[in-house]
C-alpha cells in the first residue's frame, strides 16, 4: 500500500459575519470579517504545496444560508485550485449543522469535492492508496441520533476514515447534536476519525485517532487558542498513522491576557508593564493579528489612581498599544484590580468588605437602611480618627453619603488611601 498523507480541517464557517464588531472602538473590521476567507486559501496553500493526497472537510463550511452568491463561488475558486493541481486533490465533505441540506438554499455542484449523503451513510474508496471514507451530511440544522452507529463496517484491507459532524459527548459552548460515544467509534473499528462541530482542537483517542481539529479560524473572542488554530495532518505508512501534526493556518488570533500588576508603583509604571506584556504575547503569534481582551488584575495601591480615572487609563493604553505595537488589538479592556485594605480596616471583623458586598448586594429601596446600619458606623469612625478628612471627602453630609451609595466602593477606598498617607 502507498504511503500518504491527509489533511483534515473543520467549522470553515466562510463569511461568518461576526457581528457587533462594530460596537468595538477602532476594530479592524476588515481583517477579522476577511479572516475566514484568508485562512481557507491558507488551507488550500498547504494543500498544494505538501502535495496531500486528499482533504477532509467535517463539516460547517458555511456559516448559514450565504448572504451573497460570491460566498459560494468563494469556495468554487478554492476548491478549483485543488483540482488544477497535478495530481489533482480530491476532497470529501459533509454537511454540519450550519450548512445542513435545509439550511443552504442554493446548491453547487463541484466535480472535485464529494459531498457525502444526507439521507443515509455512504463509503468511498480511492483505490489506489487502498483508503476507504465513510460520512453523512446532516439533513437538517438539528440532529439528535448518532449517525455513527448507521456508518459501515471498515473495508477489510483498507485505511477507513468516519468523517462526522458531532458533540462527541457535549462540549461547554456547542450545541449537542450528533452525540455519540467515542468508545463506540473505537470499536467501530476505522483506522481515523475526522471530527467537526467542536471548536476547540481536541485528540480524543490515538490508534484509532479520534480528532476534533478544531475550526479554521476563531471567530471571536470566546475562542482563543494560544497555540493556534489550523487542520490536522496525517502521515499514513503501511496502512499505519505514523505521523501526526497540528497546521496552524489562522489569521486572527483570539486571546485573552489576564496581566497582574500588583508589582508596580505608578500608573505609568503599571502602563509600561501592561505594553511589555502585551508586546511579549504579540511576539508569539507570527504574523498574524493579536486581538486580545485585557484583564488587569492585581492588589496594588496604583489601583485606587487607576480607579479614579479609569476611562483615561483606559485610553491611554488603547492609545500606547496603537503607537508601539503592530498587529495588536485591544477587544476589551477590564480593570479588577484591588486596593489593599489596611490591616486597622479588618480589625473591626472586615467592616469595609461586608459593606461593600452588601451595597453590591442590595436594591436602591434599601439604601437608607445600609446607610444606618453600614455607611453611618464606619463614618463615625473615620470621623473620630480624622474629621478633616471627613469633611474633605464631603462624607459628614448625610444626603451626599446617600446619594454616593451606588459607588461607596470607590468612596471607600479613596478613604482608605488618605489614611494609609497620614
Ligand atoms: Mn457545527
């Protein structure tokens, strides 16, 4: 039997039309729509020059129902380039719950890409590299039997390859369709399972490889991958895997940065450490865009400068990471710093911490009485500590202490910060 390698690739969703980006200040609108478009030619990149023996789409090639024609033809040209090499390279695809029969209106037929049945199971084998591929497309959006169990007996004396669109088990974040259990898929006895729908890349099970490669491309920020994300490529000898690789093939890569800055002194400080820190992970992703979520976390007393300000430290890092870094974008930026207590503030059974979880905790309704029983206590003390201080911070007026409640986190940190200077 001729050795041979494949690729396996999944969730393309082309043209996903990532909405609400426009929400987002300064996105770079174009390259993230673009991205699915992008990674998809990488794919077929890859393809041509490796010179693979076929590919394997499982399934979601589509998003939904194409918004224009030119999603279609899109993909035509692509796979029309699959087919122009010598030796052409065949593909074979099923339909996932995205781009289910019912789903997509307009149907392309394209010589060299098979498209599994919907209707039921089918096998077929490339009988030169004496491999067999067996596959089913979903008929519709929701399908809830296991498909797996209706696939056919491995051909005796051929590399069978399942290509199914499932949640496996279930997966956080994916809707449940096609479930099947992978114990079930290892007795079925095939040599590769080639897996879509989850997201995220997952090696179930190795000899027989049971992969979720992954999507092509993530689309937002609640699918990050750090390592990249790509298709799978399998070396085949001797009807044996004997080579197994993850391709990173993305464009955009999704992130999210939790940077701790508890070390640092000033609010510059804390500004050039947050840009370092983002520089470092930028200089990780190669040339793709680094679009990262920022959650600043730390116990540092810069906390309470940053707070009072905090759309202009804000703005001032969106504005540094834009002048010094290329290829970086901000999605979104939270602040959860804290400000140390003193220890005199949790003497008194943690005074501060319960008031300020109870007015968190509490409707408008009850203000007046978490003034009494909260605000009022801790406003004589400090009162009879530093009355000055009190009357600076305008906290002797009861109806601005009322008034302030919504924020008295802030109000009350700004109290601790002057008395930790006295
Ligand atoms: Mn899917």
């Amino acid at each position: 039997m001729a050795d041979f390698r494949f690729v396996h690739a999944a969730d393309i969703h082309l043209d996903s039309p990532l909405l609400g980006l426009e929400s987002h200040d300064e996105a770079p609108v174009e390259t993230i729509r673009g991205a699915t478009r992008i990674a998809l030619t990488n794919l077929v990149n890859f393809c041509l020059e490796e010179k693979v023996a076929f590919l394997i789409i499982a399934g979601d090639v589509y998003d939904g129902d194409w918004k224009s024609a030119e999603t279609g033809r899109f993909f035509l040209r692509q796979m029309n380039r699959l087919a122009a090499a010598d030796p052409p390279i065949p593909v074979f695809l099923i339909k996932g719950n995205h781009d289910a029969a019912s789903v997509i209106s307009r149907e392309m037929i394209i010589p060299s890409v098979t498209t599994f049945p919907h209707a039921k199971p089918a096998t077929h084998t490339l009988p030169e590299l004496q491999v067999a591929i067996h596959g089913q497309s979903y008929s519709r959006a929701e399908v809830n039997e296991d498909l797996s169990l209706g696939y056919a007996a491995p051909v005796p004396g051929m590399f069978n390859i399942g290509i199914l669109h499932t949640s496996a088990t279930g997966r956080e974040g994916h809707d449940r369709y096609a479930p099947c259990n992978p114990n079930d898929l290892v007795r079925k006895g095939y040599d590769y399972w080639a897996l879509g729908h989850i997201h995220k890349r997952e090696v179930i099970h190795e000899h027989p490889h049971i992969v979720f490669s992954g999507n092509l491309q993530g689309r937002h920020v609640r699918e990050p991958a750090p390592e990249g994300k790509g298709c799978s490529l399998v070396t085949v000898s001797a009807s044996q895997i004997v080579g197994f690789e993850h391709i990173v093939l993305d464009v955009v890569r999704w992130d999210i940065l939790e940077i701790d800055i508890s070390l640092t002194r000033s609010k510059e400080e804390a500004l050039d450490f947050l840009i370092a820190e983002i520089a470092q992970r930028a200089g990780m992703v190669g040339d793709c865009l680094l679009a990262t979520r920022i959650k600043i976390v730390g116990t540092t007393p810069v906390s309470l400068e940053i707070h009072r300000d905090l759309s202009s430290f804000v703005d001032s890092l969106r504005e540094r990471t834009q002048a010094t870094l290329d290829g970086v974008w901000l999605e979104e930026i939270q602040v959860e710093t804290r400000t140390p207590l003193l220890e005199s503030e949790l003497e008194e059974g943690g005074s501060v911490l319960g008031l300020i979880d109870a007015i968190r905790g509490q409707a408008d309704d009850n203000i007046n009485q978490l003034y009494e029983a909260k605000a009022l206590p801790l406003i004589n003390r400090i009162k009879a500590s530093n009355a000055d201080l009190l009357k600076e911070l305008g906290l002797d007026d009861p109806e601005y202490v009322r008034n302030l409640m919504p924020d008295i986190e802030q109000a009350i940190l700004a109290i601790i910060d002057s008395e930790a200077k006295r």
